[in-house]
C-alpha cells in the first residue's frame, strides 16, 4: 500500500469522517472556534457592569442566601435610570419575610428577574410577555423542560421582565458557546434572560419568533432587526467584551444595565466559556452585549460543505505536490498549503462566518507525512534494486550516482553507442591440468577467483560495467548506465592494464612455485551500437547488451595472441581507435595512446575486411 492511489483512500476516508463529525472532531472544530473568540480585538463595553455579592458583601450582611430585603436596600439606594437585572431565582417566599421590601424596591426600579427551566420538576408556570409565531409552529425545535422555576408573583408582577437563565455546555466538551434564546417549559414559551433584558432596555413590549420546516430562523423584539439563530434558537456569544466589574458594596452607576451575581467562593459554580470560566451573571452580560451591539457570529449551512471541499482539495493538493516537486520545494509548498487551510479560515472570520479549517489542516498534514513515506519507501525501493543489479558490475561510485539520481537509468532498452571489451585466459587447459593432477579444484576456484577479482577491479575502476562472468572471460562496457564520452579510451586503457596485471599475476604465481604454465590473456576491444537495458523473460532478467558491435569485440578477443597474431595480446578496432582520438582532439588533456596496425582481417559473420591495432600507452 505504498502506491500514490493508496493516499486516495485515505483521502476519502478523511472525506467520510469530515462527514460524520464524531466527537473528536467537534472537538477539535471548537479549539479553532476559541482560539479566535480568544484573539479577537477586545471591547471595552460601558453600558453594562457586573455587581458581585462578594466575600466583602458576605462579611458585612452575614452569610448568603440573603434575606431579601437586604437585596432591596442596595436597589433601593441604587440610582433610579439604572437597570437592575438580579440573576438568582426567587420561586420560594423569603423565609425571613423580606418579599415586601424588596416589592416596594421594585416598585420604583426597573428590574429584570431571572427564572430556570428545570428536568426535576413538572409543574411551574409563569407570566409571560405576548409572543407573535410567524411561519411554523416552533414548538419540536425549541429546547423543552417539564418545569419552570419562576419568581413568586408578589415578586413577578413588579418585575419589568422575567427571562429564563438557560445554556448548554457544546457537547462533547461541556463549553458553553451559545444560548437559546427562547425554550419551552411545561408547555410554554419563554424568552431567555438577556433577550428580556434587551426588550426591556429597548422599551419594546414583546418578541416575534419565525420558524420554517428547519427549525427557527429569527427572534426579533419588537421593531429591532432580526437576530438570526439556528434551528433551536441558538445564538452564538461573543465572549470577548470587557465590562466594568464591582463589588455590591461599591456605589452602583446610574443609566447603566446592572448584572447581579454571586461571586464568593463556594456560593456559585463558574461556567467554562472559550475564554475560561466566568461566573453565570457574566454569560448573562456577553450575552446581553452580543444582542445590543447586533454582532452575530454565523455558521452558515454551506460551511460544512466548504470544509468538506477545502479538506479535498487541500489533500489532493498535497498529492501532487509531494508527488510531482523535489523533496525541498514539495515540503516548502506544502507548508504554504497548510498555510492556506488557516488563511480560508480566517478570511471568513473576518467577517464573523466560521469555517472550520483544523481538520482540513490535520487532515492534509496526514496525506503530506503519507504521501512522502510512499515517496520514500520507493525511492529506497529503487535505490536497493539498483544496488542489487549493479553492486557487483560497477564501482561504487557509479552505484551512488545511480541512486542519487535514477532518472540517469533508462530500464528497457536504448540504442546508444557503447564501447565492450572481452577477455579471457588462453590456453586454460594446462593451467586446470595442473590442478587436477595435484588433486586440488579448490586451489583452481581461487586462483580463477584472483584472476577476475584483480581484472574486474581495473574494468570499475575505469568506469566500465562488468556484464557478465562467462568461467575465465569477463565482459564488460562502457557509456551505460551512465554516460561516459570517454568510454573508447578507458575500455582501450583497462586492455593494457589488463596485460600489465597478468604479467604481475606470472611473477606472483612463479614466486609462490605452484608449477604454473604462464597464464596469456587476450583481449579485445570494440566500439559500435547496440541495445542495452533489461533482457530476459518477466521473472528472470538482466541489465545486458546486444547488436553486432559486441559480437565483433568477442571476435577480437578470440582472436588477440592467438595463431598469427600471438604476439599481440591486445587488440581494439579501428572505428575504437578513432573514437579514442576524437575526443582526444576535443579534449587535449584525455588519454591517448600509440597504435600499432596489426592488419586488416576478416572475421567470423562480416563480409568485408576489420582493421585491427595494438594500443600502447605514451
């Protein structure tokens, strides 16, 4: 599975998980989500301030629930075109009798009570202002409670407003992110606490709600604008308000929307929000502020479409990128790919349209790291098949090249000129005689075994490729796999070498009186065209040449230092030896060399007359 089509599977499994959005991945959605609500440009709101029942107020009116009539002296002593909203529920009479204080307090204040939808209860109804459905009934969209926690009508029918304190923590990571701005308890409808409090800042007298046959479209109060929500009323908070934050004890401003809530330890549970954990009358305020100032964050039906699309195109991207580029500029682009998933993102949130790029990010980060070990592994595939086929013919240097650069290997078949060399041990008979009679095979396996090794090492050494071992012959070429325009003259220079070596081998074999006849080599030399690549059958092949041109060089071979031509170990054609000097006269510090004409003859499969040389060095 390390073919490039293996990476289109991965690419359409990430397609199917981007479409079923398991958990995890809402969960990775939101961290993009927060990460903007955490770096969007703060707001300093003045017209909304937090009052906190704090330790100091605890320490001075004794411990808390409060009696209410404490909560009416601070309302009571508040100024009067401020707007109180009290953010605790008030659905018992006070036991300590407070309920009338605070009454005649909220007689001459405007004041906003809170209620809470609740699962443990199945009673509960209170008043509510007039509502107007347009549209479809929006009763199976809106969040529904058996019970509601109401204020107590002596406190209720002085109240300006009553709004349900109600949010969801987003599943699966229990943030709370959004709110509803309408839900339904024992049957009813009511407005969320901040929508309340927006009617009544506003002066406005009711609310609309629109729903369609996918759930609510809009809440409006009165004549304001339509705010749009999804299907369940939700809309998102923006959470990056800076509000003004004082004790209860402190003076209370005047023309401003007061937000009460208890902030001493131990008394109130903060809410987890994507800029941390506030305290509930804190939501209250974002939300509140999210209303007034008309921002709406939006999540449009297409986004989810745009992420599937952007996670295609991103991953294919990284395909071809990874697959088409250079190592350096595909990890370069591939990175300005990743770049991009970002940018879209935040393109859109520019204009307060969330699209979600993390998956997409991840997702082709997973096809890149994918897509460059397919790359490698076949590269290192072909490195150790290319190791393999040519280790034991070319030196290692060649290998190297090869592997560094395949493209230098045409696998197949090419018609290319070449230059070949054959040679081979003459008279080999006397020389296995002497084994044989001395009952010593082992000792003929290596003295071959020295012969070829010393011969193959001046054939790599000079850029040849060995082609094959035939017992005591060796082939070998030059210009393929990689292009040598000297090959002429390193095939003419290895001949001599060749000769020089046996005579070395002579002395060493006389030194060591093993009874050896003198071993003769003869060689010949050839330059023509000819096909070179892969032959043999689909399951057993060769890296090999073929064309005339190597069978003439084999005749050579036969027939240096042999019969009439004994004296002349070495003997290379003539179209050889004008190759050699061509590129010698382009090339003036290349090798040349002296040339004997030995004759003109007439070998076995031509027709017309080979003149053939012997090679000497300057």
């Amino acid at each position: 599975m390390t073919k490039w089509w293996s990476v289109l599977i991965t690419v359409a499994v990430l397609a199917a998980v981007k479409i079923w959005n398991p958990d995890p991945l809402q969960s990775l959605r939101y961290i993009q989500y927060d990460y903007f609500q955490q770096n969007q440009e703060q707001v300093q709101v003045d017209d909304i301030v937090l009052v906190n029942i704090d330790e100091k107020a605890i320490q001075r009116e004794g411990q808390y629930p409060w009696p209410r009539d404490i909560v009416a002296k601070y309302i009571e002593q508040g100024p009067p075109n401020s707007l109180y909203v009290l953010n605790m529920i008030y659905s018992e009479p006070d036991r300590f009798g407070g309920d009338p204080q605070l009454q005649a307090a909220m007689a001459n204040k405007a004041v906003v009570l809170s209620s809470a939808p609740t699962t443990q209860l199945s009673d509960g109804v209170g008043t509510f202002v007039g509502v107007a459905t347009l549209g479809k009934e929006p009763k199976g969209w809106l969040y529904e409670y058996p019970g509601l926690l109401y204020p107590i009508d002596d406190l209720s029918s002085y109240a300006y407003g009553v709004g349900a304190t109600s949010s969801r923590g987003d599943v699966p990571t229990g943030v709370v992110r959004r709110a509803p701005l309408v839900i339904r308890a024992n049957g009813v409808q009511y407005p969320q606490l901040a929508l309340d409090v927006l009617r009544v800042y506003t002066g406005e007298p009711s609310y609309s709600i629109k729903a369609g046959d996918n759930g609510v479209e809009w809440v409006r109060i009165g004549r304001l604008d339509p705010i749009t929500t999804d299907s369940y009323s939700n809309v998102p908070i923006a959470f990056w308000n800076q509000f003004k934050s004082q004790s209860i004890l402190d003076p209370l401003p005047d023309g401003k929307i007061l937000i009460f809530g208890v902030t001493a330890e131990g008394y109130a549970n903060p809410v987890s929000t994507p800029m941390g954990a506030v305290y509930p009358h804190a939501v209250q305020a974002h939300l509140v502020q999210t209303l007034v100032s008309g921002v709406q964050i939006v999540e449009p039906d297409w986004s989810a479409v745009a992420e599937l699309g952007l996670l295609v195109i991103l991953c294919l991207g990284m395909l071809v990128v990874v697959y088409t580029l250079p190592t350096t500029l595909s990890g370069i682009v591939g990175v300005l790919l990743l770049g991009a998933s970002a940018g879209v993102s935040y393109y859109f949130w520019q204009s307060l349209i969330f699209v979600d790029a993390t998956f997409s990010f991840f997702g082709s980060l997973i096809v890149f790291a994918q897509s460059s070990f397919n790359k490698y592994f076949q590269t290192y595939k072909l490195k150790e098949q290319i190791k393999k086929q040519f280790g034991t013919y070319l030196s290692p240097d060649m290998v190297q090249k090869l592997q560094d650069d395949p493209s230098l290997l045409k696998l197949g078949g090419d018609r290319k000129e070449m230059t070949f060399l054959f040679t081979d041990i003459m008279g080999f008979t006397p020389v296995s005689e002497v084994f044989k009679n001395n009952d010593d095979p082992e000792g003929l396996v290596e003295l071959i075994n020295t012969y070829l090794d010393k011969m193959t090492k001046i054939i790599l050494a000079n850029g040849g490729t060995i082609d094959k071992y035939m017992g005591d012959c060796i082939m070998a070429f030059w210009n393929a796999p990689l292009d040598c325009p000297e090959h002429a003259a390193l095939a003419i220079k290895s001949a001599i070498e060749i000769e020089a070596a046996t005579i070395e081998l002579n002395k060493q074999f006389e030194e060591q009186e093993l009874g050896l006849p003198p071993i003769n080599v003869g060689t010949g030399v050839n330059t023509g065209t000819c096909i070179v690549g892969n032959m043999g059958s689909e399951t057993r092949f060769d890296y090999s040449v073929v064309g005339d041109a190597v069978n003439l060089a084999a005749r050579l071979e036969a027939t240096a230092g042999r019969g009439d031509y004994k004296q002349w170990k070495v003997i290379v054609s003539e179209y050889t030896k004008e190759c050699a000097e061509l590129y010698t006269a382009v090339n003036p510090k290349s090798l040349s060399f002296n040339y004997e004409k030995i004759d003109s003859i007439l070998v076995k499969g031509k027709s017309e007359p080979i003149t053939i040389y012997f090679p000497k060095n300057l």
